[in-house]
C-alpha cells in the first residue's frame, strides 16, 4: 500500500457545497458604529445590548489579530466582509408554515428535516441560515419542563433580563480579538436555559448554515444549566463551496452550576477548501465553559473535519468545587487545511478533574497542531488531569504539532499528559487486507478505531453520523 | 526563539541597560588570545556586542524566556570575575583531589591550558589550527548564534578552549569552573571536536559560591561514529547563575550522551541544542534539577532531526520545593527528510510544596509519517502509596520520603561517568535532610 | 489424506520473488490438492516466511519469475483482501497489532467478507456473536479476548490462538500458517494443532511452515518439504521431518554445495 493510495482515500468532494437561491437582505460591506447600531435596531435590542456592542467595537479596534497559533492565511480585510444577511420577509415565523419552502428544502437536503412530519425524533433543533434563525422545533415540547430554547435574538426579546445576567459572563467582551469583534456584531445563535433540577427531555442541537458568498458569520450561542439541571447541546455546521474564503467568528459560552451537566458537541463540516487550498471557511471560534457551581460538569466533544481554517480551544474554568471539564476531539486535515486546535483547563477549585483525549489526522500537505492548557491553581487541592493527545499521518507531507502547556502550582495535584505519533502501517493494512477487507475499509476501520475513544462521547444519535461523516471524508477512489 | 536583530527600535532605553553598558565596557578591548595575537572570537564579537546593546535583557514577551526573567543578572558585579588561579582574593572552597583517571582543566584558569599534560588523543588548538576549526559553526548550524545566552557570552567571552579529540581518550576529561564568593560575571567557551570514530568521556563541572554569572557556551561537533559521554555537574548558591548553552551537532552513527545535575542557583537555564545533521545518530539526554527557595531553573532543549532514522531518548525531572520555579521546555523538530525517527521525551516534575511552580512545555513538530514520536509529561507529588509501602514496612515517614527523594534522583545521577562521584553530585539531599 | 484424484487447489511454478531488490526465491514448485497436509521445513532465512507472504499478496515483495494458480485462476493477479475473500489464509507468524479497532468487529467484517464471496448471507451483529461463541470452542478462547483491540497486549499464545479462530471463521481453502508452533508453550500448542486438525477436512489444504518436528507430531502432514536458499531442497512423507530431527539441517549445506540437479525438485 503506497502512501499515494491512501491519500486519495480522504480525498473526497464535499457533498454540501451547493448554494440556495434565495432573496436575501444584506447590509452592504464594512464595518462601523452605525453597522453595529443597525444590526441592534433590526434586532429591537435592549439598551444595555447595544451598549455591550459598541464597547466590543471600540475595545477591538485597539486588538491586534494574534499571530501565535500554527496557521497561516492571507491578512484578513475586516472591512470587506458583509456583517448581516438574512433571507428575506423573514422576521421569524410563527410556525413552520410560513417559513420559505427554499429554507426547508435547504435544511432537508443538509439532512435536517425541520417539519412536524419527518423531524428527528427526540432531538430539537434550532435552524441558523446566514445571520438568522429560521425555526426551532419543539419550543412547546421543551417549554413544558420550563426548558428555553430559541434564538438568541428571540431570548434578547424574551428573557433580555437572563441575557443580561450572563451574556459576556464568561467570555468578557474584550477576551480577544475574534470574540471581541463577535460581541459587537454577533447576529445570531442559540440560546438554552435549563431551570433547576430538570433533567433537558431530549437534544438540543443547532444547525448551522453559512449560503452567502461574502458574509461572515458571527453567531453565539449561551447555555445556561441551573442547579441540578443537566442538557446535552449538538452544533453541525456547513457551507456552500467558494472560491472565496469566508469568516466565521463565533462566541459559545456555557454556565454550570452546582450539580448542573452540559454536554456539547460539535460536528464541523465547513466547506474547506479545493484540493488546491483555494476557498474555504475561517473558522476563529471561542468556546468557553464556566463549571461555577461545585460538583458540575462540563464536556466538550468536536469533529472538526472542515474549513480551511480552524483556530478553536474549547475550554473549562473549573472553579466549583469536584467540578470536572472534559475535551475530546477529533481533527481530520486534508489537503492544505490548517487547523490549530485544542483546549484550554484552567484548575481553580479544589478536587477539581479534568481529561483531555485530542485525536488528529493530518493527510495531503495540511497541518494539525495540538495546543493546550493545563493550568493547575494554588487552590486546587487534589485536582487531577490526564491527557492524551495523538497524532496519525497520512503521506509524508502533512504536519502533526504538539503543544501542551502545563503549568501547576499545587503539588497536591496530578498531572499526566501522553502524546503519541502513528501512521497506518503497511503491515497493518496488509493484514486486515489479508482477512478479506478492502483497503479503504480498513483504512476506514484504523482511523475510526484511532477515533473510538472521542466517538464514544457523542450523544448516540450523532456517534454514527460522525462515524460516517469520517468514513465520507475517507471515501473515494483507490490508487 | 528570541533572535536579537528583529526587535524593532524604541525610544526607551533596553531593559538592563546600563549594566549591559557597563558589562561590555568592563570587557571591551581585545580579548587577550594569549600568543598568537590573532583572536578567533573577534569576527563575531563585536556584532554580537552591538546586537546586545540594542536588544537588552530579554523579557516576557519572548516567548523562550517568558517564565524566565534574567533582570536578576544586574544585580551582579558588571565586570568579570578575577581568575582564580592568578590571583585568589576570595579564597574559595578547595576542590575535590582529581584521580589517576581524569584529567582536570581549570576553564578559568587559561594559562595553565599550555602546561597541562593533555592525554593521548587530545590536542588544544590554537591560532591557525583554532581559525581552521570552524569555531562557531555548530552554533550558526545549531540556529543559537543569535539567541542571548549565545550572544551574551559571544560578546564578552575573552578566550576560547578548543580541543580536538582524536581515538578512544582512556581518561576522563574534566572541564571545572569555580565562582567564587567575591562575585563578577565568568564567561566560559569550549570548542570541543570529535573526530570520525573519536570516543571521549565529558565531566563539565561548574560552581558558584557567590553573587556571580557562570556563562558556559559549549560548542560540539562530533564525527562520524564520535561517542561523547558527557556528564554536567553545576552546583551553585541563592545568589549565583547559571546561562549554559550546548550546541551539539551530531554527523552519522555518533553518540551523545548528557546526564546533568543541577542544583542550588538562584537562576539556572541550561539549553542543549542538538542537530542531528545527517540523522542515523543517538541522542540520550537525562536531566535532574532539585530547586529549593526562591531558586529559578529553566531548561530549554531542542532536538532536531535532519535525516534520517535518529533517535532521541529525553528524561527530565524536577524537585521543585519552598517558592522554586521550574521551566521545562522541550522541542522535537521531526521534518520531511527524517523518517524513521524514534524520539522519546519524558518530563517528570515532582512539587514538594504548594508555593512552588513548574511550567512544562513540550513541542512535538512532526511531518514525517513514518516515525515513533512520544512524549509524556506528569507533574505530582511523591506517591501516597510508595510512602506507605516503605512504611509498612516500618520506615519512618520522613526516612521514607527521602528514600523516594533519593530514587527519583539517582535514575539521573547513575549516569553520570563515575568522575562525578567525586563532586557528590546528590550532596543537596543531605543538606535537605538536614534543614528542619 | 493424499487423493491422487483430488482437484488441484494451489499449483506454485518455478516462483522468484524479492524484496528490496535482493531475490530470496529462486524457483519453488509446489503442488497441494484438497484435503493434503503439507509441511514446509528448513532453517530461518531458508525463504519459508517470504513464500507464505508472496502467496498472500504482501506488497514489499515482488514476484519476477514463476506463476501461482489458485483453484485454476492467477492467484498473483489479485489483491491480498481478494485472496482471502477466495479463502487463501495466512496465518501469521507475528500478527500485528491494531489499537483501536475491535477484535469483534474486525472478525465480523472479515467473516461476512468472506461469506459474501462464497453467497452466503451476512451475518448481523446477533448471529455473527453466536457463531464466534461457537467457534471460540475451537481454539478454547476467552470470549473476553473479543472485546479487545486486535491483537492488543495480546501474549504471544494468544495472538497465536486468535489466528486460529480467524481460520475457524474464514473457512478458508488453504491454510498456510507460519509458524504457529513458534513461541508457544505445550498447553497451547496442543490447543493450537487441536484447532488445525479439526479445520482440516477433505475439501481444504494446509501447509504449515515450521521449523521443530513438535508441531508434526500433534499433525500429521501428507508431505513434509525441505527448504533451503529458496527453493524446495527435497519432499518426503512425514519421516522425513523425522530425519531432519535426528541430522539436523547440515546435510542441507552439502546438498546446496553440490552441483544443482537438472530439473528442478519435483514436489511430489
């Protein structure tokens, strides 16, 4: 088995790349003061919401892009970016009826039936098109059990008292530079809100579609579990294919708090780019958790299989007491994708525990960097972390990068990090060759097995669609 | 890596200014390469001087010295130390008797570089022979020439010890510095080739007893099939440090193995830097550092592998106790051409108290496919249950620890080549012991 | 059992291959019919391991010389998952082993491979368990072993065991297994021959590469070949491992030293 045979199985074409005609309302390129108080207006927000905007606005204008991670892409030309687009006569609809049929079929076609008749049974979903939401399935259901899902947009209107308690509460509006600049021109996401005590009746997921061609999109999303709540949250993401690349910026914040749970994870299957690197999304996203109250839990599970840019570090502040923050992730890079990505856990509590299990698959000329946080706090008293970060190349021009910080200042702690480089090796391909099955499913077999541990963590319902989405990405011809 | 010239100018003067001033005042002028007249460190001096005087001190926002302040350094006495040897104001602690089979040199002592009874094997070199050397091209090879510790010594180092090592060298050789209490700066430059199949056994030994800088810069080529055990032994005091920088390149089949200990200085940064130029070599590095007080110690490795089917096999262990800081950066550089590498690192940290910190940075940059890459890290406490074991079996709990203390130790100090015993390189565990 | 009228299943003709560029086959001729055993001895380095790796399609090799039908069809042609989908099996001399993918998984996928060529149905996750319980039997396997990684801190024993149950469940045609004696003690290599002689039936072959009689004692081999400098020195019955017992492998050296003969050894 030649290394040239297995790069052209993760070669594969990107089966969402198709663009929806449909009308759309634009605000014309740039950024300024007045953008962010039209895209305020349109929303019918609080004072307080355009007030945090304009601060975000003016604090980035004094950022300066980092240059830290492993990445590398043309300067970013802030002020050629469209910052709301919306399909159009769409305030949000009542019910699903009035919602542009082009819409539904969109999300049909992406796989996800929104109509009473053929949604996913026992998962909610919020659909997200451009800078919108378009609909979000069993709001009654939920509601119920005093469960909030709906779009950010919505809960600024109808709960602007929750946004303004916790909004920015955990990633500051001056964090950095991608999620300050989110925070003054955020469009849209998703908001959930578990009360005390309830147990979310089903999963919550977000789906999100970028369709215009020069938009960025800049959603965020806030989950808030109350004491003794629990929820687990899914995000997909696709989009069309261009030859431009697009911007994607979003903000996720999560507050746990005693005893409270929150699962989230993420499938990405941005559009990322040719074989040759042109188009593809920026994806710059900061994601945050917040484990407040003592004894929560918060965990972070990712695909990443997409964009031509992944800058992501999904993290924990463990500051309740026993609270315990989990990152499992699996990054695939092909051709000459870039995705520098990792977590950050940030030990404040006592007998706080983290565990950190980072798979990367690096294949064509694309490059795959692990960087991590373990920071262990003076207070910490018999907080424990375990990592696990591996590496699988696939041809002899991808990268693999491994930088995990640990810092730790408690020496009732435990701190254990492993690393491991493989590739698949002609002896173990020949073998399972050898009892009868053919190279891509064994290459399909190897790489998913090299994967089990993070498939493990999804939420049932989309373990087999990552599994598949993989085994997608490893489809195509045998050399 | 911090690099001196890129740093843009500023109004403000740089950090450290005027001890830098003073600094290079005090060694201004030419070096006193003894003889020849001909300096073989003057080429790069005087950029490296310049270069210093604009950059200044390094400070966080480098990202190779970012836990590590060097503001310390101007403290010190801004002139180099007297040499011991001609004159010993300060009278510093007597040194253990060398046996029949090392050979001891005095690095801070060149004038009796001449006289020395050099072994079969060994041959210093000197004016023609030292130009010819290719002084410095490890370091330019290596990528440090630029960086500050490098550039530090560069600028006011006066002298160079080069020694060519041809065949197997049967005693071992012991390269020894002492700062004494009066204090001052003492920078040190070894030249040290290996020739093809040349074999040499290294114990560099430097201590402080006063508020001094030891700057070592060692400079390696070894040839094909070369084997360098190399043993490092520095010892210092809250007020002294410690910059040193080995720059080793390794050619085809050769060896190098480094065991060091180091222990008591107020601020220690050891950076070995390997190239394995052509790959196919092995590179065995063990590391100990034992920290107590507000003592600093930092270790910046990198390994890079340019062919080949080279192997690295890294262990690096840390005590930290009271306030200490420890830094531990370590970089396996695996591109393209060097398939078939097999690299293991190892960072071992044990805390023994809740003020002091450690800081593990471990960078794996790999884009060959075909290789065998781990690295661990772990960061603790001694273990509850090896403590209780020893105790079960009627150890008191304070014997018992320091049995562990001395194990986690001794995985290090056993390789060290057995010169070292000589220097009781685990002395700090009995002073811990002894401390209440 | 030697039928002289059984249908030919495996015919190896004057076979050269190398690795690397440096030949180890110099022309093997072999011919195995149903329902034979055949043993293939001779020192280390003697070609026995290359030849059970030519014959599954290992690609490090290259054949230059020689053809190898199977079943009358070109066996060099195919792709080593296509020979063991035809029911070629080698079992190895060192599985590898395969973190993360499961043992369970990898035999079911494997088996419904195999049943699929043969048109029989798959089997689903259900059925497919109750078949392996079954044939764990063979081999005297903890189920435990199948919720692990393939081959994963397997013991060599083990390793060698989970071959054996792979055979059981591939139902293949013929059997090469390198040196499954090797490295195991005498409890297991009992249970190993055990499995090999109630796989061997009339319509299948075996060839067993090994270099200790031990194994023959356990198994009774139709053929015993000698092996040397890659190619087949000489073929005998089962006396002739025997002998090899007793002399040792020297007189190997005096046969290779003397002149060759003139048509290559005929294999039976």
């Amino acid at each position: 088995m030649s290394t040239t045979s297995l790069e052209s199985l993760v070669a594969t074409p990107y089966k969402y790349g198709f663009v929806t005609d449909i009308e759309t309302e634009k605000f014309s390129k740039g950024l300024d003061e007045d953008v962010i108080r039209r895209i305020s207006a349109i929303k019918e927000e609080p004072p307080f919401l355009l007030d945090f905007r304009l601060r975000a606005y003016r604090h980035w204008l004094t950022m300066a892009e980092p240059d830290w991670a492993a990445l590398s892409h043309p300067l970013i030309n802030f002020q050629d970016i469209i910052y709301y687009a919306a399909p159009k006569q769409n305030a949000k609809k009542a019910s699903l009826d009035e919602v542009d049929p082009k819409l539904l079929d969109t999300f049909e076609k992406l796989g996800i039936p929104l109509s009473e008749q053929k949604r996913l049974s026992n998962v909610a979903v919020d659909a997200v098109f451009d800078s919108v939401s378009i609909a979000t399935t069993f709001k009654e259901k939920l509601s119920e059990h005093g469960v909030i899902f709906c779009s950010i947009s919505e809960a600024v209107r109808e709960h602007p008292h929750l946004i303004e308690h916790y909004l920015g509460s955990v990633v500051p509006l001056s964090d950095n530079f991608f999620a300050t600049l989110n925070s003054a021109v955020f469009s849209d996401g998703s908001f959930v809100f578990i009360p005390k005590g309830v147990e979310c009746p089903m999963e919550l997921s977000t789906y999100f579609r970028i369709n215009s061609g020069d938009t960025g999109q800049f959603e965020r999303t806030l989950i808030v579990a109350e004491e003794g709540s629990s929820v687990s949250y899914l995000e997909g993401c696709t989009a069309p294919m261009f030859d431009t690349n697009q911007l994607h910026a979003a903000v996720v914040e999560l507050v746990a708090l005693d005893e409270a749970s929150i699962k989230y994870s993420t499938v990405q299957n941005w559009y990322a780019g040719d074989a040759d690197g042109v188009g593809g999304i920026y994806n710059f996203v900061t994601k945050r958790g917040h484990c407040r109250g003592r004894h929560s839990r918060i965990s972070w599970t990712q695909v990443e299989t997409g964009s031509a840019i992944t800058w992501k570090y999904p993290s924990c502040v463990l500051q309740g007491a026993d609270s315990v923050g989990e990152f499992y992730s699996v990054a695939l890079t092909n051709n000459h994708q870039q995705a520098d990505t990792g977590t950050k856990m940030i030990h404040v509590g006592p007998r706080t525990r983290s565990t950190i299990v980072s798979k990367g698959i690096s294949a064509g000329s694309s490059s795959n960097t692990y960087r991590g946080l373990v920071q262990i706090g003076p207070k910490a008293v018999g907080a424990r972390n375990f990592s696990q970060c591996d590496s699988m190349l696939i041809g002899d021009q991808a990268g693999a990068n491994t930088h995990p910080y640990i810092r730790s200042q408690q020496p009732d702690a435990d701190v254990e990090h492993e690393a491991s480089t493989c590739r698949i090796s002609e002896d173990q391909l020949f073998y399972l060759q050898s009892r009868g099955i053919g190279v891509e499913e064994a290459v399909s077999m190897m790489v998913s097995g090299f994967c089990r541990d993070v498939f493990n963590q999804l939420p049932m319902e989309f373990a087999a669609e990552a599994d598949k989405l993989l085994a997608l990405k490893l489809e195509g011809s045998v050399g | 890596m911090p690099t001196l010239s890129p740093l843009p100018p500023t109004a403000r003067a740089p950090r450290g200014h005027d001890w830098l001033t003073a600094l290079l005042k005090a060694t201004a002028g030419p070096g006193g390469a003894a003889g020849s007249g001909a300096d073989p460190l003057e080429a790069g001096r005087e950029g490296a001087r310049a270069a210093l005087a604009h950059a200044g001190l390094p400070g966080r926002n480098h990202e190779a010295w970012r836990f590590t302040d060097p503001l310390p350094l101007t403290a010190l006495a801004p002139h180099l130390l007297a040499s011991p040897a001609s004159a010993a104001p300060d009278q510093p602690s007597p040194l253990p008797a060398a046996t029949g089979s090392t050979l001891r040199i005095h690095l801070d002592a060149p004038d009796t570089h001449a006289r020395a009874a050099w072994p079969d094997g060994i041959e210093r070199l000197e004016g023609e022979a030292l130009r010819k050397a290719v002084l410095g091209s490890v370091l330019t090879d290596t990528g440090v020439e630029q960086e500050w510790a490098v550039a530090l010594n560069t600028a006011i180092v006066p002298r160079v010890l080069a020694l060519r090592v041809c065949g197997t060298v049967a005693p071992c050789l012991e390269l020894v510095s002492q700062a004494g209490a009066r204090g001052g700066v003492l920078p040190l430059r070894v030249l040290l080739l290996l020739e093809e199949g040349a074999s040499l056994t290294l114990l560099q030994v430097h201590l402080a007893e006063g508020p001094s800088l030891t700057s070592v810069v060692m400079d390696i080529a070894l040839g094909r099939d070369a084997r360098l055990q190399h043993g490092l032994v520095a010892r210092g005091v809250d007020e002294a440090a410690l910059l040193a920088v080995t720059a080793v390149r390794q050619a085809a089949g050769s060896r190098w193995s480094q065991t060091s200990l180091c222990s008591g200085w107020g601020l220690a940064r050891q950076e070995p830097v390997v190239l394995q130029s052509e790959g196919r070599a092995d590179t065995r590095l063990r590391g100990l550092h034992w920290l107590e007080g507000h003592q600093l110690a930092d270790t910046h490795s990198r390994m890079r592998f340019a062919g080949p089917e080279g192997s690295l096999d890294q262990l690096h262990k840390v005590v930290a106790a009271g306030e200490s800081r420890s830094v531990f950066n370590g970089c396996v550089q695996v591109p393209r051409d060097a398939q078939r590498t097999h690299a293991s690192q190892l960072s071992r940290g044990l805390l023994l108290s809740d003020r002091a910190r450690i800081d593990t940075k471990p960078e794996l940059e790999i884009v060959a496919d075909d290789v065998r890459c781990t690295h661990g890290a772990t960061i603790s406490r001694p273990r509850e249950e090896q403590l209780f074991y020893l105790r079960s079996r009627g150890i008191a709990a304070e014997q018992a620890s320091r049995l562990l203390l001395r194990g986690v130790c001794e995985e290090v100090s056993a390789e060290l080549p057995a010169a070292a015993g000589a220097w009781s390189p685990l002395s700090f565990l009995n002073a811990a012991s002894q401390r209440p | 059992m030697i039928r002289p009228d059984a249908p030919i299943l495996l015919e190896i003709t004057n076979l050269h291959a190398q690795i690397d560029d440096q030949p180890i086959l110099h022309g093997v001729n072999l011919t195995i019919r149903a329902g034979e055993i055949h043993a293939l001895m001779g020192r280390n380095g003697s070609g026995k391991s290359t030849l059970s790796k030519v014959l599954a399609g290992h690609p490090a090799y290259t054949v230059t010389e020689g053809s190898v039908r199977f079943e009358g069809e070109d066996l060099l042609a195919l792709s080593p998952e296509e020979r063991a989908r035809r029911g070629v099996f080698l079992g190895f001399q060192y599985p590898v082993e395969i973190p993360g993918v499961s043992n369970l998984e990898f035999l079911r996928v494997a088996t419904n491979a195999r049943r699929q060529q043969l048109g029989d149905d798959e089997l689903d996750t259900f059925s497919f368990e109750d078949l392996v319980r079954e044939r764990l039997g063979v081999v005297q396997m903890d189920p435990a072993f199948l919720d692990r990684s393939v081959n994963e801190g397997f013991s060599g024993g083990e390793k060698k065991r989970n071959e054996i149950l792979q055979m059981a469940l591939l139902n293949p045609r013929v059997a090469i297994l390198d040196e499954t004696d090797s490295g195991l003690d005498i409890d297991a290599l009992r249970i190993v021959a055990g499995g090999v002689c109630q796989l061997a039936g009339p319509n299948n072959a075996t060839l067993l590469i090994t270099h200790y009689q031990r194994l023959l004692e356990a198994i009774t081999p139709d053929f015993v070949h000698v092996m040397a400098a890659g190619r087949l020195l000489r073929t005998g019955g089962k006396e002739l491992a025997l002998e090899l017992e007793e002399r040792g492998y020297d007189w190997v050296d005096e046969e290779l030293a003397a002149p060759r003969p003139a048509s290559p050894v005929e294999a039976r």
